[in-house]
C-alpha cells in the first residue's frame, strides 16, 4: 500500500518510481570547459599541455558515465586534448578515500593536467586539497563544490539536481498521478542535470567557453549531440 522512489537505481515493481540521471550529459559539459579552458594562460592553466583528468571513486558503470561524458565534453572542443583517467579502487571504500585522491590528483598534475574533474564522493576532497597545493582547477560533481571548498580552485561543478527530481516525483503523487513502476531519467532537458556557476573565475572564463557549454547544452538537448553513457577508449 506504500508507495516508494529509490534514487540512482531501478527496481521492478509497481509500487516504486526509480529516479535516474543523466549525469554523461552534464559530465560532457564539464568536458567542453576543461577541453577550452586548460588552452588558456591563467593563474591555474597553461597552454603549454593540452592535458586534463579525470579522477573516479569505485570503478563502476555508474561512474564511468561521468567517465565517458567528460571525455566526450573534451573530445568535441580539444581534439588533441589528452584525458588522464585514474580511479580509487574498485569497491565502495574508494568513494572515502581523500588520501588517494590527493594521491592520484598529484599524479595527474605531474602528468600535466591542469584541471581535474572528479565524481568519487570524499575522496575527492583530496583532489581538492591537492589544487589548492599546486594551483590547478578542480571541477566539482553532484552539488556546488565551490561552497564546500571556498579556499580551492573549484572552476565548476556539474550538479546532479537530485533535488528536483525528488520534488517532481513527490509532487506527481500528490496529483495522484504517482509513476509507480517506471524509470524516470532526468537530463538537461528534465532540469536533473546541470552545470554551476564559475563563480569566483567568471572573469577567467572567456566568453566563447560560455557560449560552447550553451551551444552543446542545446545540442543535446534537440538531440544534435548524443553522449556516450560507457568510455569509448
């Protein structure tokens, strides 16, 4: 007589709405800029390396969507770009793991990547740590890591509007319009997924980064664009 929504998962039964994302396509985002932004001479950036990462927590088909999102993202903007991808290990455990964030982060940078990207729960409060270190950008995931870590180099987030996607299921079951029994994926287009703000690098960020990560927000969403959900390499 219950009625239930489980969130980044899929149960078969009619009594349970199962919320999933998108998150490849705002991982593609995320992508566009870190493939425009590390040809930029900043303060965090050289155009000396054309090399970005990507920095996951539990290997998983989950979290290589993010994977093959980010990589897409580059690949379209910065096709000599070259994507570092490391990820913390291969059970739960790795999404707690700050120590091999920074670890894997301080890798990467020595590799000559100057901005990573991370979907590995704590873990990446490492990576973070290791931008502020080094001074390279960070870029955050699910939430606007930015207000999690005021004192890192956090470029941008791409957030995971779990928020929104809770709201409309609660809201379809007070309209006694419940979708008990199927799987409602949120995207671009469905406001589950979304890129932050540059907040405090606004001014870093030339125009044309702001008008490619419009540009392939549209042409996801019109379907112009389709991003892969498993790496391609």
């Amino acid at each position: 007589d219950q009625s239930f929504a489980i969130v980044d998962s899929v149960v078969e039964q009619p009594n349970v709405a199962s919320l999933t994302f998108r998150e490849e396509q705002g991982s593609y985002l995320a992508g566009v800029v870190a493939g425009l932004m590390t040809s930029e001479d900043t303060e965090y950036t050289t155009p000396d390396d054309k090399t970005v990462g990507f920095l996951g927590g539990q290997q998983s088909p989950l979290i290589e969507k993010f994977q093959a999102g980010y990589e897409a993202g580059v690949e379209s903007v910065c096709p000599d770009c070259e994507v570092l991808v490391e990820y913390a290990g291969t059970t739960p455990d790795a999404f707690n793991d700050p120590a091999a964030g920074q670890e894997i982060a301080l890798r990467m940078h020595d590799d000559g990547a100057d901005i990573i990207y991370h979907a590995s729960g704590a873990t990446g409060a490492g990576m973070f740590e290791a931008a502020t270190e080094r001074n390279f950008f960070g870029i955050g995931v699910d939430s606007d890591q930015a207000k999690l870590f005021p004192d890192a180099p956090v470029l941008t987030s791409m957030l995971k509007r779990v928020d929104n996607a809770v709201f409309q299921t609660v809201e379809a079951f007070a309209n006694d319009s419940f979708p008990g029994g199927e799987v409602q994926t949120f995207g671009l287009e469905e406001d589950g997924i979304s890129l932050a703000e540059f907040g405090e690098f606004d001014d870093l960020v030339p125009q044309e980064v702001k008008d490619a990560v419009d540009q392939a927000r549209s042409d996801i969403i019109d379907g112009t664009v389709e991003v892969p959900e498993s790496p391609q390499g």
